[in-house]
C-alpha cells in the first residue's frame, strides 16, 4: 500500500546544516521525502552551510526525481550557501537547470 501523500509538505532547516548537523538535516529530509509527493524546502534561515549541505539537497533531489517527486526550495539560495556554490561550480552559467533550482532563475 503506497501512504505518499498527495499534498504538499514542508522541511524548514536551521541556521547551521553543516558536518555537524547533517545526521539529523538528512533525517528529516528522507522522513518527508519518503511520506508525501511534493516537498519545500525552506532554506532561509540558513546560514552556516558548506559541502554537505549541497550534497543532501542535491541527494535529495535526485532521489525524488527518480521517484516521481518534487523537491523545491521556499526561495533561492542566498548568503553562506549560495558562496558554497559557487565555490562548488554548482550555478555555474552552464549549469542552467542547477541555477533554476538553487536560485529561482528560469522555469521552477
């Protein structure tokens, strides 16, 4: 029996999703993820990030694509986290898609 749930549910991270608190970021996440069809992620609050913040959402994404899901953020990537991406390459200019999902650029 499927229990995904057809509405729409909301994850909202701390300040800090870093190395030290992914454990619990990831926890979270996969808890939504797995029980509904459509989740925001509310990253505004946000502002101690590095690599393995970007490797849960991305994870994350990737893992509801491939499910029939959708993973979305409330607004775009801003302050420590949108430095870690750049950083990273992850919103490049020939990472089109990444950058409309990470900022809000193009369709959503």
């Amino acid at each position: 029996m499927d229990m995904t749930q057809d509405v729409q549910c909301a994850v909202i991270f701390g300040k800090e999703i870093a190395v030290g608190t992914i454990a619990a970021a990831h926890a979270d996440l996969l808890s939504v993820l797995e029980n509904s069809s459509s989740v925001l992620l509310d990253i505004s609050a946000v502002n101690i990030a590095d690599l393995t913040t970007v490797q849960l959402i991305e994870a994350a994404r990737q893992s509801a694509v491939r499910a029939g899901k959708t993973l979305k953020l409330s607004g775009p990537a801003t302050g420590e986290l949108r430095s870690v991406l750049e950083r990273g390459g992850f919103i490049s200019a020939e990472a089109s898609e990444s950058r409309n999902f990470w900022l809000h650029e193009g369709p959503q």
